[in-house]
C-alpha cells in the first residue's frame, strides 16, 4: 500500500499560489507570482531531491499538471531528479474538464476521489503517492483524511494575497512533527503526520 503525501510551498501567512513563475497562476487578480525563487539554494534543491527519489507515482490537480506537461517534458536528462521520475513515473490527475493528457504515462481520474485515491493507494505497492501543489486537491485530501504525510516548506515572505493551503472552515485536526530542517536561506521545511481531530483544553487554574 502507498502511502500519500503532500508536498507544498507557503508564504508566512499561508499563500501556496503561483510559487514558481510571475504567470503561473494570476487567479484572483494574483500579481506575486515567483516568490520561492529568491530563496533557493542547494539545501532546498537537496530536499527535494529526497521527495522526488520516493516517489512511485504522482497525484496532481488539473492546473498544476498543466503546468508541469509545459514544462518538465522538454527536460530530456534523463538522470535528472525531478524531471525523470516527472516524466517517467505514473501520473492521475484529477479533473472532469481536462481536454486532453498526452504527457507519458497519464491517467484521468474522475470518479469519486475518495474511492479513486483509496484504490491507489491499495494498488501501488510501494513507495509514495506525492502530491505536489495542487492546492485544491491538497485541501480535499485532508479535509477527506485521506493525506499520510504533509511536507510544509515555509518560506520567509509575506504575500498578503493568494489562495491559502489551509481554508476557513476546515475541519480541525491535529498532527505530529516527524522532521524538520532550516535552509541556508531560511525556509524552514516542517513534515508532519495528521493524529486525528484536534483538541482543545483551558489553562484555567484546575482545567
């Protein structure tokens, strides 16, 4: 059984939008696009590096798999660490208006996602099921629980605009912190293991 984990960019105050590119995503009028690149550095590169070599095959939302199938295919190295798994390795996207999905090895998915994630999940032997932005998805998967493992990469920016990872009305959950690291830069990279449903007490004297 595969494990499925997200792997995801946030400002300071939560923003997980347009991370790579000034075009990337200008949804809502979004005018930061590009604000991880000033912060990279060999640290982050060696991080990644690590998600990518664990990865058996890739579940991704129907904007960032566009943004991947313009890109990552013309990277031809095939000993490259992002791009090989990338452009090798099974994708599913999710999505009922995607046209077309001609980068190799693709699959569509459009049924219901709990059931479509919990059979690949049992169907992938090993490794992990990684998620990378699809910040719609991401937020279905956990408000669904159906998230292992969370890689938070925060970034030393403040954005104040931008669709956030975590939403207004989710549901309250708690999770474990099973590694963390800082950047040269100073992006801390946090990954955590959801527990369950939050809890919530009073420091209250005899509370």
């Amino acid at each position: 059984m595969a494990r499925l984990t997200i792997t995801t960019f946030t400002s300071l105050d939560g923003v997980m939008q347009a991370p790579g590119g000034p075009d990337e995503d200008r949804t809502g009028g979004f005018r930061h696009g590009g604000w991880t690149v000033p912060f990279a550095d060999d640290d982050f590169g060696a991080f990644m590096t690590e998600v990518f070599s664990r990865v058996d095959a890739f579940l991704l939302g129907r904007r960032t798999y566009e943004i991947f199938a313009g890109y990552w295919p013309k990277v031809t190295d095939e000993n490259d660490p992002i791009a090989g798994p990338l452009n090798t390795r099974p994708k599913y996207v999710v999505s009922r208006t995607l046209g077309a999905a001609d980068w190799n090895n693709t699959t569509v998915l459009t049924g219901d996602l709990a059931e479509e994630v919990g059979r690949l999940k049992q169907e992938r032997t090993g490794g992990e099921l990684q998620v990378h932005g699809s910040g719609r998805l991401a937020q279905s998967l956990l408000e669904l629980g159906l998230a292992d493992e969370l890689n938070l990469l925060v970034f030393p920016v403040f954005l104040g605009a931008g669709r956030r990872l975590f939403p207004d009305g989710g549901t309250p959950t708690a999770f474990a912190l099973t590694g963390h690291r800082t950047t040269s830069t100073g992006v801390t990279i946090q990954t955590y293991r959801p527990t369950g449903p939050a809890r919530f007490g009073s420091y209250e004297a005899g509370e």
